[in-house]
C-alpha cells in the first residue's frame, strides 16, 4: 500500500534569523516524501535539471521513497530564494527560478498507478487533474494549492475540486479561493465543491478540519525555536495522509489524529533547514510528540454544575 | 466568596460589519463583572460621570453586581469610539475620552476588602498596586495590561507584577513587555517576575495557558458571525476567574477548564453589541458551550504503534 504524490523537487536557499543555507534540499514533493514515508511506501513524480546533487537522490531513497517517477530533464533544476524575519509565519520571496519545472508534466508510471492514496501537492490545477485521469480510482485524493493558481486558474481549479476528497490549504487561501471572509462561510463553501473534508493550516496557530459533521481545533506545537518554517505545510500534509494511509481508517477519530500527526511532522520539520531534522526521526520521538499533543490541549469534563 | 474587578465603565460608540451602537455599555470592569457573575458574586470599583445612564445600573444590578464602589463624580463618562473591519482581531480607535476616568483613584469599600479573588483589569500598574494595598491578603490577584502602560510605566508594572498571580495579556503585549519575540521565551521570561500562571490571548486563535509545569493550548470558537469582539477580553477573564472562585479550586486541571469558560464567555460576548448577549445566558447555554469546546479540541490517544 502506497501514497502517490505528485509536486516539486527543488533546491532552495533560505535565510533566517538563525542563519542561511544554499541550495538545499527544497520542494512539497520532497517535504511530503520524507514526512509521509515513516508512514507509508511513498511514489514520488517530480523533474530536477541535470545540476540536481546525487546526495538528494540518496537521501529521499535513504527514507525508501521510490523514484521511479522522478524525472531527470535537460536543464537546472527549480530554485526557491527566500528569507524569513522574525515572524516565521510568512516568507519574503527573493527569487522564484522555475526552469525544468516550466515544462513538468506529470507521467505516472505504471507501478505507481494503483497508490490507494494521492497527493497532489501544489501544481498548476490542470496538471492536478490530468494526474487523476492517469491513476486507476484511488481510495483517497488530497489536495492543496496557493494563491498563484486561484487568482490565475480559478476555473480549473474549481473542476479539479470536484474529484478531491481532502482539500489542505492555509487561511488566507480559503478565503481567497471563497470570497468569503468568515472561516466557516469559506469552509462551508468549500466542502459543497467536491471536498469531504477541508484542513485549513493555520501556521503556528494550528490547523482546523472541517466536515460536514464536525469541527477539529488542533493547536500548533509550541516551539522553543523555529529554525526555519519552509516545508512545514507540506511535511503536515506527508504526516497527515501518511496516517490515514498506515491505518487505512478514514473516520472522523482516526482524521483527527492524522492531523495531529501532520501536526507532529510540521514542528520536526521546523527545527531545521530542509529534511534535516525530517530525515532522522525515530518513530519513539514521533509517538512521544503526539502525546505531547495530547497534553498540550487535554481538559477534563465537567462534573458538577457551575450553576449557584 | 466574591471577586473584587477594578477598571473601567464607559460609553462606547462601535461600529462593526453589521452595525453600529452609540453610547452603549462598555469598559474592562463591566465586561468582566457580566461575564463572572454567572460563576460568582462581584464586587466592582470603577468611576462615572453624571451622564452615566440609570438602565445600565439596573442592567449590572440585574446580574446582582454590587455597586457599592461604584463612584460617580462629575463630569462626563469615560468614552470610547471606534471601529472594527473584516479582521475582528483589531480595532480602529476613533477617539478616547477619558473624562472622569482620567482622575480616577480606586477607593475600595470596606465590605470589599475582604474579596478571596481579585481582578485589575487594564488601568495604570501605580493605580492596580495601590488597590492591592488596600485589600486584605487575597487568595488569586490577575491583572490585565497593555500597550500604553508596557511603553509608558514598564517599572511600575513589573513592580506591579511581583504581587500578581495570574498576568492576562495579549500575544503582542507578551513580545512587547519582554523584548522577546519567541512566545516561549516571552512566556519563561513573565513567569520569572512574579505570576505563577501566564494566559496569553490570541483573540480568533484562541488562548495559551503557561505555568512552570505545563502548557495548555485553547482554541477559539469557530463563530458563525463574530459581531461585535469589543470586551471580549475582559469577558474572557471574567469567565476564567469566575469559575476558579466558584469552584475554588486552583489545581492545573481547574485552570485549564477555567480557561474554557473564559473562551465561552468571550465567544458569547462577540455575539452582539455591548453585554446584550451576554447579560441573559442560561447556565444550559454556557454549560453546553463548554462541551462544544470539547468536542471541538478532543481526539484519541494512540491504540496501536505507527510503526511499519
């Protein structure tokens, strides 16, 4: 059992206050892979220029991510510049440098082609779509996006929603996406769209999953440092359908420990720079960290009335 | 058993998304003192004019909050003027009037004195430690701040804070007062000046809680409409204190359940304007608010092991 996910594998170069990296290991492919595969048999479909370093390429198959659909193409491979202040909640983009990635198009091969799960991370909607028309009915279809697509292929997006069951995105997208202000006008919209479960992240203020049942509050990991913040949606999502797809259990319980677990996977992720801290976890400190969750938002029911 | 709430009673003229009130209801002392008086009896001091409207007296002496220290001196009622947008988070001050406020030295009635719990909501730190002289060895001292006081009386307050032990501030005041951007070192550094216990108000993202031991992360209500947010800070200090009196219990486990039912009454408060919805609760209505907040936080402890 498996979960396909289809992004970008990048090289970014990152500053923060606590210091600056150049061309590391970057991408939501690479971040979800390396997140979900403590869970689950990860396929990845991606393309890196002919530039893209050996050591990655170990390092994604050192987590047993298969790169069968990793695609190598003439040319260098995507690059991301940016810098984060002291509020790591939002990146200050310096240079986006698309280059092989321009040209993607997604090929599934044929063995990644029954993945029960599918990722579809975020790419130009009609790609996301032409994705699902390649894979044979998958179990489950998630999907996150950014402000570029909803303002630029909003239509598209729209068609490609009404085959996704889990839609992934951050506040300020729901909104955008709705034209609705109010979280829960956005989200009801949203979930009449196709969608049957929506997680709205939420940076270091948590996440909400919305149903047509129920709402979950899951809180962020409070952290001593956040060393650097980029990946941390996507590694929220390898967690989180990472998950589900282990315990092949899609109730409203065992969705809202995925999430928690996307939580878990979201605050390793930004205790270092690219997969660093992602890469070398041992699932005693991934469990202990969920209990952390536990503890962190744990209250008793009450028992008498506050009533006098 | 009572709480003692010292701060402002004003007239607020508000203008949100979906309307406008003039002269209405407002100030730290009348949010907290409505919010509470379902958990406790109070017992508030705060200053007003001539102008101060005989229906909001009756309205607080419907909720059975003893006036006594109400003073009225002549001259006009502190006013407030101001605005909300879309982000209900912040307000656009207009105009503060003071007026009798401005003059304002807290005397404390002698059937007061003896107040176990007592709340000094946001007025000058010289003024808080000047009430907490004139009362006897109280059990539970909170205190709500802000900006102008962090900028302009920053001894004071630390003064101030060597005697409290609940400190109730804002996420930004919590960064501002300690120069520490890291909400966690913000959190070490407060608890290192007096407070055992520090709540941090993140307004839609809800509340944290920090003692030595542990960290408690509440959500925010997912409203349908958030109405009017004005008081609903105090009303979330007023539902926090108010059921650590009533159950006078400070345990880590009653806290945190107090920290719920400060986020219930803030919740009620951002339904309509001024204390209109929150002067005529029901006990069933907090109480089942209270378990939507469970159901909106819970989630399962791990049966089985993640392991693969």
């Amino acid at each position: 059992m498996s979960i396909l996910v289809v992004g970008s594998v990048a090289l970014d170069t990152v500053k923060t206050p606590f210091g600056q990296v150049i061309d590391v290991l970057g991408g939501s492919a690479s971040y979800f892979s390396t997140a979900a595969s403590y869970f689950s048999d990860i396929n990845l479909v991606a393309v890196v220029g002919e530039d893209f370093p050996d050591e990655h390429v170990e390092l994604m198959k050192g987590r047993n991510i298969d790169l069968t659909g990793l695609q190598r193409m003439p040319g260098k491979t995507f690059r991301w510049v940016g810098e984060y202040g002291y509020d790591l909640n939002e990146a200050r983009t310096h240079s986006t440098c698309l280059n092989v990635f321009e040209s993607f198009r997604p090929h599934i091969p044929d063995n990644y082609k029954d993945s029960p799960y599918v990722f579809l991370a975020n790419i130009d909607p009609e790609l996301q779509l032409d994705v699902l028309k390649q894979v044979n009915d998958p179990e489950l279809v998630a999907l996150d996006t950014m402000n570029f697509w909803i303002e630029g292929k909003a239509e598209a997006l729209r068609e490609t929603l009404r085959h996704v069951n889990v839609l992934i995105i951050n506040e300020a997208e729901a909104r955008q996406l709705t034209q609705e202000y109010h979280l829960l006008h956005a989200a009801r919209a949203l979930l009449s769209w196709g969608p049957w479960a929506l997680v709205i992240k939420r940076g270091s203020y948590g996440a909400l999953l919305f149903t047509s049942e129920s709402i979950f509050s899951a809180p962020a990991y409070i952290m001593d440092k956040v060393f650097d913040p980029t990946g941390a949606g996507d590694s929220f999502a390898g967690g989180f359908m990472g998950y589900l797809e282990n315990t092949h259990n899609t109730t409203e319980a065992s969705i809202r420990q995925a999430i928690i677990f996307g939580s878990v996977m979201a605050s390793f992720n930004c205790e270092n720079f690219s997969v660093q801290r992602l890469s070398n976890l041992t699932y005693q400190e991934i469990e202990q960290r969920f209990r952390e969750f536990r503890q962190l938002t744990h209250f008793d029911d009450l028992t008498g009335s506050i009533r006098r």
